[in-house]
C-alpha cells in the first residue's frame, strides 16, 4: 500500500499545494464542511487551459483532520453525460458549498449553476442531496430563487411588477454583470418577482439556530442577496433581503464571531481581482454596515491578487478563522491557487494580513 504524504505543516498562500497523492489540490472556488471529526473541501474541478472556466468533471471532496495534508475524495458532484441534463458537461458549476441538515441526515450542496454556452445569462442555484458527504450527489433542482415572493425589505409602494415604460426602459440598458452609472438600482428584483431571483456567486451559512441561508450575487450582480433556506436547506423558506442595492458585490463570505455577522465579499471585475469589502451586522437581517477592505499588505487593494471564497471556523478555536481566497488563471483555470489567511481581530475588527507562510500555533 501507498504510504500517504502527511507532510505539511504550513500554510503557503499562493503556492502550489499537493494532496496526500502530491497533486496540486484541484477544488477552486471552495468551501469547507466539518462533520464527524474531519474537515471536507468541496471546490469547482478546473481541467487545464481556458476550457477549464467550465464544468468538464464536477465538484471534487477532499478531507483532512489537520487543515495541511488534504486527502482526494473523488468526484462528490460528476457533469452528467446527458446533454439534456441542466447539469451537462460544460455547463458551469461554480462556488459549491455543503452543509449537513440533521432532520433529513442529507448533505446539501448548492452551487452557482449556468447553462452550457449560456454566457452566464441563467443565472441559476443548483441544489444536489448525498447520505454521505463525500457524495455521489444527486440533482435535486437547477433554477432562480424566490418567484413570487417580495423581498422582506422593499417598501410597500414598490411590492408591484414593472409597468410598461419601466419594462421597456429597462431592456434598452445593457447590463453587463458590472458597475454601470446606468445600473437601476431598484427594477431588477420586480423584473424578476414572477420568474425567480437571480443567483451568481453564492455562499451557504448555518445560524448557531441551525437556521441555514443562501447569500447569492442578485440583480444582474447589482444587489446581494440573503435568503433563508427551508428546514431541509433545499429550497428558499420565501424570506430574504436586500443588501447594498446597487453595491455589485460578488464572492459573498460570511461568519459569525462576537455576536455579530462578519460578511467578506469583492466589487466585481470577473476574473480580475480587486479589493475586498468587509461589512457587519448584529442581526442576518441587516442593517448592513460596510466597513471597508480588511486586508492589509502588499496587494492589500487587490486581496493579494485573490477574490474570497470561505471563511473557514477552526474547531475547537473560537476565535479562530481562516479567510480563504482564489487566484484564479482563467487561461490554465486548473492552474490556479489558494491563498489561506489567518482572520485577525484588531479593536475587534477582522483583519486579514498578507503572510507568505504561517500555521496554526498562530491563531492560539
Ligand atoms: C467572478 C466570479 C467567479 C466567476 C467569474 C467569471 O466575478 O466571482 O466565480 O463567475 O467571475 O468571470
């Protein structure tokens, strides 16, 4: 038998970082699940060259009990072969997230999910249930999220679909996924009341409650959305808000320290990173304060040339969390690496400072 690697003891952001098999650990854009004594990263499997931005195999697992030396679990998430399945190879499948729901004893993943040379125009959650949380998973349901259900915060006078001149004025804009002046910052979620929100990068988060929700890029990238799951996390329970209308903010990362909720996201520029966006709050409900970058460094204003992804709680260490980031390489997407950094809290403000190598005697 194989005698396993078991040999890092160190973070080392931006380098290559073998598996126990000594393969550069292939799970971007990830997020981490601890269940039963062992910690599971799930990320997007990229292939090599610009093919790789796209789903040619699937969310891969990997485990590990020291958060170093990570193990290959396989595919948890395989592309189906079907061309007809909403999740066919080359589709995307971007920033996977699981969480473990004690009622149904399922594991629940969600992702970010477009269809195949769709140019990101579906905009889409994709909702997949495995007995074990190495998977295999399968498909529950692809689509937006909250047809028919007004967003908690909109104002009475607003709860009403767009009439004609608000339709036709909006589909003369071109909205491009980015900050435009001309972005209207309150059309988008009644365009979308009857259809489903929109949903682009995501992240999942369970309340100390077990209540679970799904924090979701909206309105053409324009407003984040945070929505509550229902008991089985399946599904949106029919409540959510809005947060920074207008704020493009993608890359949502979230956590919970001091009675507070601590949310990392970035602007949005595509694969180009820029700098990151700390916000607080004492209730998921808002209000939402934004508290600025909260990295520190060279190439602070650029999260050391990452874009989040997780904030990673540490057992057995309250206070300790791991802010986890991609570089991404659109050109050779398999190429790209992970950048771990401890979150300190300075006057009791997270702050991430770049380290070029650091452990985990360091959060004690
Ligand atoms: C980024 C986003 C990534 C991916 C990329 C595609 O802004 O965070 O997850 O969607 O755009 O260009």
């Amino acid at each position: 038998m194989k005698e396993p690697m078991n040999v890092i003891d160190r973070f080392q952001p931006g380098e290559l970082w073998p598996d126990t098999d000594g393969a550069h650990i292939n799970a971007h854009g990830g997020g981490v699940l601890f269940h039963d004594g062992s910690y599971y990263w799930f990320g997007e499997h990229k292939v090599a060259g610009e093919i790789g931005n796209t789903a040619q195999v699937g969310v891969r697992c990997y485990s590990s009990t020291d958060l170093y030396n990570w193990t290959n679990r396989g595919v948890a998430l395989a592309v189906s072969d079907d061309p007809a399945s909403p999740i066919a190879r080359g589709c995307v499948i971007e920033r996977p997230k699981v969480i473990y729901n004690p009622l149904t004893r399922l594991f629940v993943m969600w992702f970010h999910l477009e269809g195949r040379d769709r140019n990101y125009r579906d905009a889409m959650a994709g909702v997949t249930v495995s007995e074990r949380v190495t998977g295999p998973y399968r498909f529950v349901s692809a689509g937006r999220v909250n047809a028919g259900v007004w967003p908690m915060n909109a104002p009475p006078e607003d709860r009403r679909p767009l009439d004609a001149d608000e339709s036709a004025g909006l589909t003369k804009l071109e909205l491009l996924g980015g900050p435009s002046p001309a972005y209207p910052t309150n059309l988008i979620y009644r365009r979308d009341f009857a259809g489903g929100q929109m949903s682009r990068d995501m992240t999942l988060f369970v309340d100390d409650d077990g209540v679970a929700y799904h924090l979701h890029a909206s309105e053409e990238n324009g407003v984040l959305h945070i929505s509550q799951l229902s008991e089985d996390y399946q599904r949106p329970a029919g409540r959510y808000i809005r947060v920074f209308p207008g704020g493009f903010h993608e890359a949502p990362a979230i956590f919970k320290h001091g009675g507070k909720y601590w949310l990392i996201t970035s602007g949005c520029t595509g694969w180009f990173p820029n700098a990151a966006r700390l916000a607080v709050a004492s209730s998921i409900w808002g209000p939402w304060e934004s508290l600025g970058n909260p990295c520190v460094g060279p190439r602070a204003e650029i999260t050391f040339d990452g874009q989040g992804t997780f904030v990673l709680p540490v057992q057995g260490h309250p206070d300790a969390f791991i802010f986890m980031a991609d570089r991404w390489r659109p050109e050779n997407a398999i190429d790209g690496r992970y950048i771990w950094l401890p979150i300190q809290f300075r006057a009791g403000r997270p702050v991430i400072e770049w380290m070029n190598g650091w452990d985990l005697r360091q959060l004690d």
